[in-house]
C-alpha cells in the first residue's frame, strides 16, 4: 500500500493529471464549503474558475449574487466608518480613478453596440460582452449603493430647522 505524502505546490505539468487533480481539488472544496455553512450556520458563497475558463460557483444562500451583494453594503458600511479619518485627496483619486474605469467600460459598450451585430458573434466573443456588461452593471450597483448610503447619513444628521 502506498502511504499518502505531503503534496509538493507546483504545477502539475500533465495535462491530464492537472485536469484530475484540479476535479477533485474542487470537490473537496466545495464540500468544505458545504459543511461550513451547515455545521457553523454561516453564509458562503464560492467561485472556482478552472484554467479553461469554466465557472463553477456555489452559494448557501439563494445566489452568490445575494452574497456579494451583502459583502459589497459590509465594505460600503466599513469604508463609511473609516472615512472620517481618510483625506478628501485620497477620495478624490480613488473618484477619479473610478470614473476613468467607468468611461472605459462605457466606450466599450457603445462601440460594441454600434459596431457589431450579436448574430455576428461567436460564443467566445458573446462571452466577454457579457462579462462586460455584468462588470458595468456590478459597478453600477456599487455606486447606486454608495450614494444611497451617503443620502441615508446626510438625511440622519440633518436636525430640524425651528
């Protein structure tokens, strides 16, 4: 019988045995993951891309998306509480930056959408217009939060003029 080793981390450089291992890797993982939120009652949410491309996710809730969502107020929440003690430059660069990152993705999108015709598209093509999109619209919802997040204080910290 042969006794089990510790594993060396390095890539696996068969093609084959990579493919195996990552399968079971991943399992293993997921069932982690599982038992997590079973045994401890907490929430998990799981996002595996394989070198191939391929996602494979799994979520305690009804949806990663519901997840991330939840993590993204968490951070919004955190950052609000912090910023007391951050600079307006440094807010003003991470704005800045944003903006630039959110003109970016918008500009793709407008040549995308005056320049092709979907039916002209392969699957490979769609794909990385989707995930496009889906990191628009993810940044959309950030900022749609944030602001939200910001009227809420500034509506709680307004007194009643008499």
């Amino acid at each position: 019988m042969a006794k089990r080793g510790r594993v060396q981390l390095r890539r696996i450089e068969n093609k084959t045995s990579r493919q195996v291992r990552f399968s079971k890797r991943r399992s293993g993982l997921f069932k982690k993951a599982f038992e997590l939120a079973v045994l401890c009652d907490a929430e998990v949410a799981l996002l595996v891309f394989s070198a191939g491309g391929k996602l494979f996710e799994y979520s305690s809730s009804v949806s990663v998306g519901e997840t991330y969502s939840r993590y993204k107020q968490f951070k919004s929440a955190k950052k609000d509480a912090n910023s007391k003690s951050v600079n307006k430059d440094t807010d003003n660069t991470q704005n800045n930056s944003e903006d630039s990152s959110n003109s970016n993705i918008l500009s793709d999108i407008a040549q995308w959408c005056t320049g092709r015709n979907i039916g002209q598209m392969d699957a490979t093509e769609l794909d990385k217009w989707e995930a496009l999109l889906g990191k628009a619209l993810k940044q959309i919802d950030s900022r749609k939060t944030q602001v939200s997040t910001r009227e809420r204080a500034v509506d709680l910290n307004e007194e009643p003029n008499d």
